[in-house]
C-alpha cells in the first residue's frame, strides 16, 4: 500500500517554528500504470550495468508522497474541494526539482512516474537536482482564471514548507505557464517573513521575466529538443533542409519544437491536439498556425489543412515524429502504425513498453524523454542560478549553455548506447543511474 501524507499547512508550519514537516515514506510501492513503466524501463537497465541491488531498492521508491485536498470558492460562490499532489522520488544529487501540471487524469501513480522521470533526467544532465512532480486533479479548461489563480493560491498555501527555494522547486508543465508561476511565488513569498522574500525568489522556475524569469525558458523545451534532433541528423546524414517532421501536441512542448525546426527549412507535414488532427503534404506556415491556435485554442478547423482522423495522423510518413503531448500514446496498438525514421520524445512517457519493443524491432531510433526533453530544466537551473546570484542573462548566453550542456548529454547517451550495445532509453537510464549510484555509494546511508 501506498502510504500518503497531508501536507501542513502555512499556519502549521509557522507554529513548529518554520520546520518543515516530516513527510512519511512511500513504502512497498505498487507498480501499476504508469510506474509500471518505469520501473520495467528502470529494471532493464539495472539489470544490464548491474547496479548495487541495496541502491536499486532506494531508487525503485519514492521519498515523500504528498496529497493534500483544499477548498476553493468558485465564482458563483460554492465551494469545490480538490486534490494536489506532490510526490519527491529523490534528492540525493540536490534539491527536488519537477513541473505542476493541472489535467483531470492527475493521480498518485502518474506523479510518481514522472518524479522518478526528473530525477533520472536531472542527473543524465548533471544539473544539481533531484527529481519531483506534482499536479492537480482538474481541468482548467472548465474554470475561469479567477478561480485558477485562487485554486493555485490554495494548492501552494496546502504544500507549506514541503517545497522551498532549496529544498523543492516547481516549475510549469501541461496546462501551466508563467502566469500560474507567478502566482506561485506571490503565494510563497506572502507566507515567508518580509526580510526573507528577496532571498527566495527562486522557490518555483519558468516565471515571467519580470518576475525574475529567464529569458529563453518558455521556448527551452522545444530548444532543447531541436539542439538534440540537429545532433541526431548530423551524426545520420540526415539534412534538416529536407526532412519532413510531425508533432502530436501543439502547446508549450511541440509548438515550440515545430518553430525551431521550421527554421531548419525542416517541412511539418501533420500535427495534432486535443482538438483534433491536420495535414499537409506541403508543410504547414508554423508561425501562422501558432497564430491561429492562439486565437482559437488548437489546430482545428485550421484552413490550410486538411482534417484527418488520429490513424490518419500516426500514418502519416514523416522523417521524425515528436510525440509533444500526453504519456502512452505510442504503444502495442499504435506503433506499428507509424510510418517515421526518428521519434523524438518532447512528452514525458508518450511510449510505453510494448510500443518501444516494437519500434526497436521495426528500426525506428527513438530519442528517450529524459534526454530529448530536458532542455526545460536545464533553463529552469539557469533560472534558479540567474535568481540566486541576482544575475539576468541574455538569450545568447542561455541558448549557448543549453546547447552545450543538452549536446553533451545527448554525446553521453549514444556512447553509453554504443558501449553496452544497447536502445538510448535503456543508455540514458544507465548514465543517470551511474551518477546516482556514485553519489549514494560516496555518501554512505545514515545511521
Ligand atoms: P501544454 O499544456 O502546453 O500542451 C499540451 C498539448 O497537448 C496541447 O496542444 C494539447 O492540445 C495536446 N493534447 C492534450 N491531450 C491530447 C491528446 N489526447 N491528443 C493529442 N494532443 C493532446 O503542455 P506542454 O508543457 O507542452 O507539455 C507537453 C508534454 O511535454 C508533457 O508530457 C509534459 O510533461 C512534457 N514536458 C513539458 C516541459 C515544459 O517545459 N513545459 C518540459 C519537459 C517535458
């Protein structure tokens, strides 16, 4: 069973004294859904670099799992309560680090997955972090902005002293922005004593520039699986000029990913969203229908395109897919569909294990999540770094240092994929695991 614990609130913590509270341990995890995967992706590369099995078992489980149920007044003045969560899987490299997301399949055993993802991701970019997630239960689309921005207000007010600038530091993911940032650190700061806020500015990433954002951290994501997708057609002999590519997901991730690409002269033949799919054989005017889903909210009913339906989009030949939407969407059932050389992962678990047996038996290369999309916390530690020394950067020197950094993982990963002849997703697992290992292995475990 999974053991949970309440978070404290403000006024509780300020009662223990400003301590943070002790969270519970999240024994004996099931591994079901979502977790499964990473833990079958997890054992798989455990089993291949041998690692420590006593270091194994630290890392198959969560540190702290935090679920917290808050009120909210409505517009219409009732009352809903709703669920967050926040689960930390490990902070032996630094301070927990990972996104917020708001979507109603938010659960336990999803946050989980992608807090194990962040840590593994941190440490293949050798960024001084652990890994978290966190989220809640809902589905923006049906709530006004007020209200999102009083539910937020109530979720940080819930979490207390479980995040902090150097102790757990969200940042945006599906269905979060800058904005929602901001109201995070309003929160945050308003709940520490007025002498400390200057100080602690750098409790949550991804903020607006004003606020003590980055420049380049909105795009970064996207940057930083373009820099990846050059390095992968360089060492392929693949000319972007050329290429065709197809992105499932047109938000933060994917349009992003599609603007920077089209800048290559790369041509996105088909794209989809909540909304629905569309093509064109002729490659669509990225910045146009960037335009036109930010008027309208996604890519349907988009002109210059034609409707297909989502088989019709995963049939799609194209040079590289970037799957940049929801997890599970490359699987048993669909990736035999696909018709593409490259898939290169800008969501957090869009193929399960079924879906990458299938596409390594089929010779198509696939560029793991943890690799291809940590582009956005790597800005988010240039963030935290820039708040932290009360520097501001310009979008020179970020793009400069997230394409050396990200090209040196990208570097670590195929040569760790050619040394243990091996898939990158196993390759990346394994130089994540290796810097963990080392850590724990340096450190010794308490008592
Ligand atoms: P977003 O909310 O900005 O965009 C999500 C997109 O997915 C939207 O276009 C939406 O229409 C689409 N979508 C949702 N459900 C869909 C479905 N069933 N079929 C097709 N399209 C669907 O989110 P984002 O920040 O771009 O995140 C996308 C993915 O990238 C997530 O897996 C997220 O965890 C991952 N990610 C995001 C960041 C970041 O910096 N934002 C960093 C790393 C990884």
């Amino acid at each position: 069973m999974t053991s949970v614990k309440t978070g404290t609130s403000v006024t509780d913590r300020l009662k223990q004294g400003g301590a943070p509270a002790k969270p519970t341990n999240g024994h004996a995890q099931r591994a079901s859904g979502l977790y499964a995967t990473v833990i079958q992706q997890f054992n798989k590369a455990a089993d291949l670099m041998k690692l420590d099995s006593n270091i194994r078992r630290i890392l198959s489980t969560s540190t702290n799992e935090i679920i917290v149920h808050f009120p909210v007044r409505m517009d219409n003045g009732s009352i809903e309560v709703f669920t967050g969560y926040r689960v930390q899987h490990n902070n032996a490299r630094g301070p927990f680090k990972g996104g917020l997301r708001y979507h109603p399949s938010v659960e336990i055993d999803e946050v989980r997955a992608l807090a194990a993802w962040m840590t593994w991701k941190t440490a293949i970019s050798d960024l001084p972090y652990g890994g978290a997630k966190g989220g809640i239960a809902f589905d923006p689309k049906g709530y006004s902005q007020a209200e999102i921005e009083r539910i937020t207000r109530r979720f940080v007010y819930a979490l207390g002293d479980n995040v902090g600038p150097e102790y757990d530091i969200p940042a945006p993911d599906v269905n979060t922005n800058s904005q929602i940032m901001a109201w995070f650190l309003d929160t945050y700061l308003s709940t520490v004593a007025p002498h400390e806020r200057q100080r602690c500015t750098h409790v949550v990433t991804g903020k607006p520039i004003v606020s003590g954002g980055s420049v380049g951290r909105d795009k970064a994501t996207g940057q930083g699986a373009a820099y990846i997708i050059e390095e992968w057609a360089k060492d392929h002999h693949l000319p972007l000029s050329r290429a065709t590519f197809t992105v499932q997901g047109f938000g933060n991730v994917g349009s992003w990913a599609a603007r920077l690409l089209a800048a290559h002269e790369s041509k996105l033949v088909a794209v989809e969203d909540h909304t629905g799919a569309i093509a064109n054989s002729n490659g669509f005017d990225v910045e146009d229908l960037a335009d036109y889903v930010r008027s309208n909210g996604g890519v349907r009913g988009y002109a210059r395109g034609e409707s297909i339906d989502h088989e019709g989009f995963l049939r799609t030949k194209t040079d590289i897919f970037i799957p940049a939407a929801m997890e599970n969407q490359i699987t048993g059932e669909t990736a035999g569909l696909l018709d593409c050389k490259l898939v290169a992962e800008g969501a957090n678990g869009p193929t399960d294990p079924e879906g990458d047996e299938i596409l390594q038996k089929r010779g198509i290369h696939v560029i793991p999540d943890i690799l291809c999309n940590s582009g956005g916390v790597i800005v988010s530690y240039f963030e935290w770094l820039q708040n932290k020394r009360s520097e501001f950067w310009d979008l020179d020197e970020v793009d400069g240092k997230l394409k050396k950094k990200i090209v040196g993982s990208y570097r670590r990963v195929r040569d760790t994929a050619k040394k243990h002849h091996t898939d990158w997703r196993t390759a990346a697992y394994i130089v994540a695991l290796q810097a963990l290992e080392t850590v724990y292995k340096e450190r010794g475990i308490f008592p």
